[in-house]
C-alpha cells in the first residue's frame, strides 16, 4: 500500500470514529469556494457537519473561480454567482484547515444578494456665512465670507458687531480706543483708502493702548489687490500689534511696520514686516483712509 492510499485510509479510519462518536462530521468533494474579504476562491473538500452546515475547508492548489455550495440548495449542487452574493448567500470563510469559522449570516437557508453601495464621500463644508448685525460699508458680502475662511476656528460661527465706524464715531485712534473698551474678543480691522483699495488686519484681541507689542500667532494682514491675499504669522518675531496714543502699529521689522494707522485715522502706511512677511497691502506705502471699521466678533 502505497503513502497516499495510507493517508486516505488513515483519514477515512478518523471519519468513522468522529461519526461513532457522535460528531456527525463528514467530508464532502468540492469543489466548493470560500470569499475572504469578498473575493472568491476554490476549495477542493468542505467538512460538514450534522445540520449540513459548512464547517471547515480545504484549499486547492488551482484556486480558480468555478462554483459554490449553498446551503438552501442541497449540499453538493454547484451555482455559478458573484463573489458577493455567494459570501452574502452563507459561503464558509477560511484560510487555514484548523480554522473552524460559520460565516454564515442569518438562518440557514436565507440566500441575500442585496449589495450594499458604500456611503458617498461627504462633501465638504459650506464656509460659515459671518452674522452681521449690519452692513459693511467698507467690504461687501462677497468679501466677507472670503476673510471668514481665514478665521481661527475658534471664532467659527461667532457674530460680528460693528464696535466702531469712522464715518459714524469720528475720525480719532482715541475714540477708537474708548469704543474698544468692554471687549476683549479678537477684532477685524478693515479699511477702503482714497484709492478704493480695501484691506486690513485681524487681531487675535481687542485693540487697546499698550505699553508693548500683544497678541497671538492668530493674528493677521489681508489685501484685496483685488483677489484676497492673506498674510499669517511667520514666527520670526511676536511683534502682533502695539497701541500708541498717537499710532496704531500691527507686525514689525527692521524698522518698518506691516501696517500703520496715524492718531487722526486718516494717514497711515503699509511696508514688507519680519513679523507677517507681507506685501504693501495699499497700492502706495502711503495712503489714506476714507472709511474705517472695526469688527468685534463674539
């Protein structure tokens, strides 16, 4: 007797004596197919146990695509399905012969083609449209929600009010400063020059006079020239915004300041800053100011 007629008969000897001792498993000839992860595979011999369920498989070395045990159709009828459908319909699902895996879903019998589509990629948020408690009359609405992009998310959805206007408050860094007081939530700076252009600074809190330099990395410069370009902080220095009584100063160096603002509110200037590594946000270094207005958003 050959080594294989050995091992077959070793393996028969096993069979008899788990069904003698009330297994009630069997072998059944394939060739069967397993779907691990959903993609079909071929398996040679299926054990089975006494309900007819699958209970453990052996792979084959072709591993080809060729047909499926279902359980509501009798063992050992074949049928030509889509890998999903036959791992949806109870398809045994294993790698390895000592795996012992049910991978049938529901109650034997129940066949489920239903494939579930995957969820759609969700889209991306619409930006927060800015609450304003009124109109701008420096930017518009377009521009606004350009800025609000640029925004910390901390202040996301916060309303807007209009603390000072100097068209309404006067033309004074003073009545700026006293308009200022009471709040201490980040600010919006923006400003339309002589020339029509609009640009303007956010700081990360309320602009108040100051000994030194404050603020935050949060704090930045904006120009509409005319699309929006946004200038952040660099980390070269902490030079955020400083409050004189005769000037308003935000981002520094060598010298220069990325955006200057007089005591009258009506001169100002505007240079390249260590601080922001800015453009001149006006068409000229120096401008001066038609329209300001200062933002308080909380």
């Amino acid at each position: 007797m050959g080594e294989a007629e050995r091992s077959r008969a070793g393996e028969a000897e096993r069979d008899r004596a788990r069904e003698a001792q009330g297994t009630g498993f069997r072998k059944q000839q394939g060739p069967f197919l397993r779907c691990p992860g959903g993609k079909a595979e071929e398996m040679g011999e299926m054990q089975v146990g006494p309900s007819g369920r699958p209970h453990q498989a052996v792979l084959p070395p072709s591993g080809r695509l060729r047909a499926c045990l279902l359980p509501s159709a009798g063992l050992g009828q074949k049928h030509e399905r889509s890998p999903l459908a036959l791992h949806s319909a109870g398809l045994f699902v294993s790698s390895q012969p000592s795996q012992v895996e049910d991978a049938l879903s529901g109650e034997e019998g129940e066949e489920k083609e239903e494939e579930t589509a995957p969820a759609p990629a969700r889209a991306p948020e619409d930006p927060v449209e800015p609450q304003l408690a009124e109109a701008s009359q420096v930017l518009g609405a377009s521009e606004m929600r350009q800025i609000s992009l640029h925004l910390p998310p901390r202040v996301a959805g916060h309303s807007w009010s209009l603390a000072f206007r100097t068209s309404r408050d006067g033309f004074s860094l003073r009545s700026l400063y006293r308009q200022m007081e009471g709040h201490s939530g980040p600010v919006l700076l923006v400003l339309r020059d002589q020339d029509g252009q609009m640009f303007g600074a956010f700081s990360s809190s309320a602009i108040r006079l100051s000994k030194g330099f404050y603020g935050t990395g949060e704090t930045f410069l904006f120009s509409f020239s005319p699309q929006l370009k946004v200038f952040k902080w660099t980390g070269n220095n902490s030079f955020f915004v400083k409050g004189d009584l005769d000037s308003l100063m935000m981002g520094c160096g060598s010298g220069h300041f990325g955006l200057w603002l007089d005591g009258d509110l009506y001169h100002g200037g505007s240079h390249p800053c260590a601080t922001f590594n800015n453009e001149v946000l006006a068409r000229q270094e120096q401008f001066c100011i038609k329209e300001l207005e200062a933002w308080v958003l909380s």
